[in-house]
C-alpha cells in the first residue's frame, strides 16, 4: 500500500493508502522522491480550474526513482533518478508531430487532468521519463518542470542576446525567467512586482533593474531603453491589467510573450492598427514539453539556475494540507516543495 494526497473538494486534500500500482506494457513505475506545488496546483486547490476533474490527485512537478519498468520497456535502468513530462499526447497527431501536445485533441497532464505526483509512487508513459544524474539532488531536480516552462516561453519568444525584457511577476516562475534570461545574454533585464522583497530576491538572481511602484515602471523602461520601450514584455502573473500593461511597455516592433494564466472569459483589447503599422505580436506559451524538459535538465545539472531560493521550503505529505493553507503567507518561499522519499533508490 502507499499514501496518496487527494483532493476530495476545493481546499480539503485528505491522505488516502492504496494498492501500488502495477506498470503496464509500454509503462514505468516511478517512486516519488520531491513535489513541488505550482501556482496551477493552487488553482487547483482553491477550485477554479478543472473542478470537474476532482477528486484527484493533484502535482506534476515531480521527480523520483524508477522502481519498475512494465513489458517491452527498453533503455531505462530500476534505481535510476528520473525526471517526466506531465504532458500526454497521441503522439501522432499534427500537433504531437510538431511538439505542440497542448493542441493534442487526446491530451492530458498528469496531476491535472488525472491523478499525479502527490504519492509515494506512480505509473507513467516510459517514454516519457528521462533519467537523470544521481549527483543532483532530489529538490532540484524537481524544479526540472516549471524550467521546462519558461525554456519553452525563451523558444518561442525567440530572446536573444542584447535585448531588453521586461519580467512581469517576480514569482517563483517569474524568477526562472529573469535566471534564464541572464543566461541567454538579454539586457537589460527588468522586473516588476508589488512585493519589495520578491523583486529584490530577482536583482540577486540577475536582474538588471527592479520595481515595485507601479507608478515608476513605465518611465523606468523607457529610461532602460533610450525611450524606446521593451524588446519583449513577459506577463507572468496572469492578471488582464497587466497583460494591457506589456502591451505599452512594449516597443514598436516588440513582442508580448503571453504566459500568466488569466481567467477562461478574460480579453485582451488589442490596438489592431499598432499592431499592423508598427509590426508588434503576441504569442502565448505556458507548459514545457518534449526537448523543453530535456533542455531544462540539463541547465539545472550544469548549475546555469541558482535553486537555492526554490528549495528551502519543504514539507512531509502528511503536511501537504498545511503546506497549501499557508503558502500565500511565505512569499519569501519562491517555491514549496513536498517531500515523499529522500532515498536513493526504491
């Protein structure tokens, strides 16, 4: 028998024992090691998206060790460190075919639209696992995931070096796009947030510039960019004042990588003729999938991220109820992770 987490109603997460599962042709059994909680598991939790879905078993942000491997698996080894994308598609559609398994009509992500990672083990597509070195550790090698996330957000934006990007958001996700951004060579990098203390934790992880007014940020960006405006503006809360916000932050000819999650009825009122005449775009992004994960990885193995902020907070499943209830009130946690097994192997 092993614990699982379920989240009976909005806000009630009850640990439940069941049978360990058994992995299937094509499978693997993971035993789940470190968990983080996403701002998506909060949505989750507090009932507002994929309600229909409960209960179920909530966390996608997940790594492990490989304890078995269903008939017909090749190239994976039992013991082995392993991080998964949660993502599952068809595999052969059009979309799947272009690594865009959003689009998947039969796709579905684990710990999201079925049960997850919040359990001592789970069974996942084998080809979806990707083993991972035994030196990293299990609390990074969670954050492998939400990397994968803001990888894939850098692709499709196309940054590159020398320009200038303003972060949204000086989140935990928030965060991850300013480290990436220092990575790629953007500059100068500017990040805002109402929380004094998340922006200066972003200016300790690489930002250039920091601001928590409101009412300085527009003239702080022009300043940055010899009046100009931004290269690329990253929404990365989710809130429609901001993403109108991006839009006069941007300049003419910049780009708008839309990734904070708004509302399902919430618009955006896109000035059509700007848009045209001074050859603006917008392009959305939100989950990391395929090489994003592969990518990821390997920036979290070579230490391109400083994880340390992401991985002080943690707590036992049977704490995960507190761990939700109180997240909110630690925004020095930029990230709060729940720890199933710190073994080595299975």
């Amino acid at each position: 028998m092993m614990r699982a987490a379920v989240l009976t109603r909005p806000g009630r997460l009850e640990i439940e024992r069941r049978p360990i599962p058994k992995p299937g042709a094509g499978e693997a059994l993971l035993k789940v090691a470190r968990v983080g909680i996403c701002g998506t598991d909060l949505h989750i939790f507090h009932g507002n998206y994929v309600a229909d879905s409960l209960p179920m078993v909530p966390g996608h942000e997940f790594t492990g060790t490989i304890a078995a491997l269903g008939p017909g698996v090749t190239g994976l080894e039992v013991g082995r460190k392993a991080v998964v994308d949660m993502n599952i598609g068809c595999g052969q559609c059009y979309w799947c075919r272009r690594n865009e398994i959003l689009n998947c009509p039969d796709m579905q992500q684990m710990g999201i639209t079925m049960d997850g990672a919040f359990a001592d083990y789970m069974v996942v597509p084998a080809r979806l696992v990707i083993p991972a070195p035994d030196h990293v550790p299990f609390d990074v090698l969670a954050l492998t995931e939400p990397l994968a996330c803001v990888v894939r957000a850098a692709r499709k934006a196309r940054v590159t070096f020398g320009q200038s990007v303003v972060v949204i958001g000086a989140g935990p996700i928030g965060n991850l796009h300013v480290q990436l951004l220092r990575t790629i060579g953007a500059a100068p990098i500017i990040v805002t947030d109402l929380s004094a203390d998340r922006v200066h934790m972003a200016l300790e992880c690489g930002a250039d510039i920091g601001v928590s007014d409101p009412a300085q940020l527009k003239q702080t960006v022009l300043d940055a960019t010899d009046g100009r405006g931004a290269d690329i503006v990253i929404e990365s809360v989710g809130n429609p004042a901001l993403y109108a916000t991006a839009l006069r932050l941007m300049r003419k000819g910049g780009h708008l990588a839309a990734f904070g999650l708004t509302g399902a009825e919430d618009t955006l009122a896109l000035p059509i003729l700007d848009t045209i005449l001074h050859e603006t775009s917008v392009k959305g992004s939100v989950a990391g999938m395929g090489q994003d994960m592969h990518d990821a990885l390997t920036l979290l193995v070579h230490g391109r991220i400083h994880t340390a902020p992401f991985t002080r907070a943690s707590y036992p499943l049977e704490d995960i109820q507190h761990a939700f209830d109180s997240i909110t009130d630690r925004p020095g946690d930029l990230k709060t992770q729940i720890t199933l097994s710190e073994e080595q192997t299975p």
